[in-house]
C-alpha cells in the first residue's frame, strides 16, 4: 500500500507531541500553542512550535519545575536556555500503511487499576519514557500469563491521520514467542478500523526492534533527534 503524505501530514510528524497537545491531547496540556508539555502524571513529553529559537526554550522553562525534566524534539545545535540537556539520542519515525492487521485473543484492555503493574513492566523492560497516568492516552493492551502482566503496547500520540504505538515491552523470559507483534497488530487493527494510519518510535541504539518492525512491514520515515531536559534553578 503506497502511502503519500501532504505536507500538512509531515509537518504533523515532525513533532507528533505538539500536534497532540494542539488536538486530542489539548486535556493534558500546560501550556499553549508555543510552548507545551503534557501534565507530568500523563506524560514526560513537551513541545515548542520554533524549535530553533532559544527563546521557545524560556517559555517551555515556565511550565517545568527547577530539578524536574521533559523529553522534546530538537533540532540539533539549538541553545535551550532554562534546561541542561541530561540526554541526546536520535529515533527511527516509522509508518506502518501496509502492516497487517490481526486480533490478538489473548490481548485484553488496560485500565487506570492496572497502572501499578504497567510502570512495574515498564521499569523492568525500558521502553521508553512512561508515566503513571499515560492509559488515559488511548488503548493500551496487555498479556497475562498466571495472572501476571508479560507484555504490553498502548497509544500515545494523536495526530489527527494517525496514531503512534508505544510502551512495547515484554518481560525477557517471555520474549521472542511473539507477544509484541501480536500486540501491535491488534492496535494496527484498531486504528485502521477508526481510518488511523498506525507509526511509531524506535531508539537509533535499539536495532533488534527496528528489525522486528521491519519485517513487520513498517518503513522508516525520518529520524527525529531527542533531548532530555532539565529544568535549571531560577
């Protein structure tokens, strides 16, 4: 399935978490049009509108308490006055239009009562960035093995044509019977079924995944350059 986007579809990918905040998310948000986050109990995420003007970084800095960080899209070089940068990487952005889509039997819906257990996952898998509330995001879904929570994949960003995958994580004795493909699929077929195209993030120095969406059918859009932040004493 070829994929074109317009431009206005590349302007949103290039920062999913702005558009997010501007629409779906606008609940979540501090902030405005310039300079957002996500309240930190939903997210770690933030955003600015120039993201090569230090001055958006000032207004960013209103909405973060000193000592506390946010994660944003940089472009690279740029002074970020307020903050000292704890962490730089880069992420494959990568569009999955011709990813198969297929129900999972043993995925079940996640809740608020399952937080304590999804960060617990989190925290000893690494996913990514997480926060107690981030279910409210979307639909996340898990697999239960004993009652115990093994695997999980949820919805983060919105940007109006699409939806992003993430907290894909499996607890390592039970990776590679196909937890995580199964779990994705399932929200590829929740998303296509709403008229989402589905894309997601994965880490520059993670390439067992980015293998693992490749042969899935996902294909590398652009490389977004992260930062960590945190917020400088006044």
């Amino acid at each position: 399935m070829a994929l074109e986007l317009t431009e206005a579809n590349v302007q949103a990918l290039a920062d999913p978490a702005l558009i997010s905040l501007r629409g779906t998310h606008r609940r979540f948000r501090l902030g405005n049009d310039d300079a957002c986050r996500f309240q930190p109990e939903i997210a770690p995420f933030a955003a600015v509108r120039e993201r090569s003007d230090p001055s958006s970084y000032l207004a960013l800095a209103e909405l973060v308490l000193p000592g506390d960080s946010v994660a944003v899209v940089v472009d690279p070089g740029t002074e970020t006055p307020g903050f000292v940068a704890t962490f730089i990487g880069s992420a494959h952005q990568m569009l999955g239009p011709a990813v198969e889509g297929r129900l999972c039997d043993e995925a079940i819906v996640l809740s608020f009562d399952d937080a304590p257990e999804m960060f617990a996952l989190v925290a000893a898998t690494e996913p990514g960035p997480f926060a107690p509330r981030a279910v409210e995001l979307g639909t996340y879904l898990g697999i239960r093995r004993d009652g115990e929570l093994i695997a999980m994949a949820g919805q983060r960003f919105a940007v109006g044509f699409g939806r992003e995958i993430s907290a894909v994580c499996t607890l390592p004795k039970f990776r590679g019977q196909g937890l995580a493909e199964a779990l994705i699929r399932h929200l590829v077929s929740l998303q296509r079924e709403a008229g989402e195209i589905s894309f997601l993030h994965v880490a520059a120095t993670n390439p067992g995944a980015h293998a693992l969406y490749e042969r899935m059918g996902f294909v590398d859009r652009a490389e977004l350059h992260l930062a960590q932040l945190e917020r400088l004493p006044d």
